[in-house]
C-alpha cells in the first residue's frame, strides 16, 4: 500500500507504507494513522527530526557497500527516501502551508 504526503506548495510524494510509517514515526507522529498532518507550526521541529535522522542513517552508512559478490548494493537508505519529503516539508514551511499524509 502507499502512503501519499500532500501540500499546496508541492507536488504529491508517495511512499511505500513500510517506509512511510518509519518516517512518520521519526517526525514524532502516530505512524498507525491513516491520515494526518504536519502543521505550519509543526514544520520546524519536523524538518529539525528528519535532517538529524537523515545525518544518523547517512553516518552509519559505508562509502561504498557492496553485496557478497562485490556488486553495488541496490538497498535504498531513509537518507535517500527522505530526502523528498525533506524537500515538501521546506518548501510548505516558506510557503506556510501544512503537509497533510493518507493511505
């Protein structure tokens, strides 16, 4: 199932759920809600928790990782799945507009 991010600033963004809730989780929201929203005021702190995370996963990551026959890995970080919605969420902030998610 998908998850889609919304705001009027934006283009819509859609997420595998799995990976969604894994966000939604670090932007401090409920990731069981089927639907809900990051607040203009909310937008701060949300955009603060996802860089922070985004800097974790990316410092935990190797240079290069590759599988067990030497081949690049085709895994997707949360850096490089969050770094769209990153995006929707700064833009929303300037454009003082929520961001709104549903299944």
């Amino acid at each position: 199932m998908l998850v889609t991010f919304k705001s009027a600033v934006s283009g819509d963004l859609s997420m595998f759920e799995k990976n969604a809730r894994e966000i939604l989780a670090l932007l401090g929201k409920d990731p069981e809600e089927a639907r809900g929203i990051v607040t203009v005021d909310q937008l701060p702190g949300a955009i603060g928790a996802l860089r922070r995370a985004m800097a974790e996963d990316k410092a935990r990551q190797p240079a290069a990782e590759t599988d067990d026959e030497g081949a690049p890995d085709d895994k997707v970080s949360l850096y490089q799945r969050a770094v769209p919605l990153l995006e929707m969420l700064k833009r929303s902030l300037q454009g003082r507009e929520p961001v709104t998610w549903g299944v």
